[in-house]
C-alpha cells in the first residue's frame, strides 16, 4: 500500500493514532474505537492491515504506536490540518473553535490544494499540536488546567485544545458553544466531565477532558 494511494479511513486511523500517541505515549484500541466510532472487532482487523502494510507496530501489551513510515503520514495530514486551519481564520474569518471542526473535515484535500491555499497564504508560520481557540498572553497561558482539573459549579472559558479528538470537537460543534466559548461545569463523575454551555449540556470522558485547555472566568446568571 503505497502512501498517496492511502483512503480518507486509512489516513483517520493512522492521524487517531497519532494523536493518542502524543497523549499517552501509546494508543489503545479501545481508544481508537472510541475516537473513530467503531467497534473495537473491526478497529483490530484494520490494525493488522497496517501493521502488515508497515504503518504500525502492535503488541499485545504495549498497544499501538506508528512506526517511522506511519509517523510520516501522520505529519503530512497535520500539516494539512494547520494549513487549512489558517486559511478558514485568517482569510474566511471563521472564528478559532469553528475553524478547528471545520479543518478537521477538510484535511484529506488533495496536496495540491493544500499547498496552493499554503502559498496563497504567504507561507505561514503552522502550530501542529494545539489549537488556539483564543490567543493566550504568559499570564494567561500559565492559568489554564486541563477539564479534568476543574471544580463543579465553576466556569471556564475554553482557550486551547491539544490534538483536537474528533469526538471533542464534534461535541463542541453540536453545542454551539459560541465565541468565546464559556462553560459551567456540573461536576466530575463516573462517565467524564458534565458541563453546561447556553445551548446544552455535554459530557466529555476524561480522554476527551485531557485535551481540552480551560481558564476559570466569572459565571454570568
């Protein structure tokens, strides 16, 4: 399997992959599953075929992690990503969060497009692992915790996403959160973090929780 012959379902697995191995050094089928929406049955069975295709290297006890040839689509489809990403803020003038779900759903646009919006662009400078919702100063940037460090009946406003999960920004999007995007949190339980924004309430798991970046704010009744 060649790599530029790679399906938008291959490049999702290799990217989940990815993003779980930043996190936690390796990544869990039941992780993938989660994240890509499947069962862990058919996750396993598209993992061997990887593996046999030399993008990943999987051990029973270990889990999965890329291997260099895996690693190396996975920064190209990140380089897309941030491109894109760029692209839908600074010239569309889609706000950050909404330009984050949106580049998530365009990152497999043929190379060619990608590089032409790239020198359209000007060459801009590209953040790969976290997304700003918002532009932080020091100051602020050392006040924020992770979701699942936060306290029920408090509210935050969302400042940065780290690795962007699918499932977090489907959520987010769903939500219509708003810009900026201020949340309650309900309380931390047994199936994630419940939160509250204007339009709904959310649980995140705390796999998703990890990857999102808060500052506490004032709650306005």
């Amino acid at each position: 399997m060649r790599t530029k012959d790679l399906s938008e379902s291959v490049e999702d697995y290799i990217l989940t992959v990815y993003r779980l191995e930043v996190l936690y050094g390796k990544a869990k089928t039941s992780q993938i599953a989660r994240e890509l929406g499947l069962k862990e049955g058919t996750v396993s069975k598209v993992l061997k075929k990887l593996r046999e295709s030399e993008f990943v290297v999987l051990n029973r006890y270990r889990g999965v992690k890329l291997s260099e040839l895996g690693r190396k689509v996975a920064e190209k489809i990140l380089r897309k990503h941030a491109v894109i990403e760029v692209f839908l803020t600074d010239f569309l003038g889609f706000d950050k969060l909404k330009a984050h779900y949106l580049a998530h759903k365009m990152e497999h646009l043929p190379d060619e497009v990608v590089e032409a919006i790239y020198l359209k662009l000007g060459k801009p400078s590209l953040r790969y692992f976290i997304s700003f919702v918002r532009e932080l100063s020091i100051d602020d940037y050392n006040q924020v915790i992770p979701l699942t460090k936060t306290a029920a009946n408090k509210c935050y406003e969302i400042t940065h996403l780290y690795v962007e999960l699918s499932t977090v920004l489907d959520k987010l999007s769903k939500s219509n959160c708003g810009y900026p995007c201020v949340i309650r949190v309900k309380g931390l339980g047994s199936k994630g973090v419940s939160v509250s924004t204007p339009n709904t309430e959310i649980v995140f798991t705390y796999q998703e929780g990890e990857t999102i970046y808060v500052k506490e704010v004032s709650c306005s009744e």
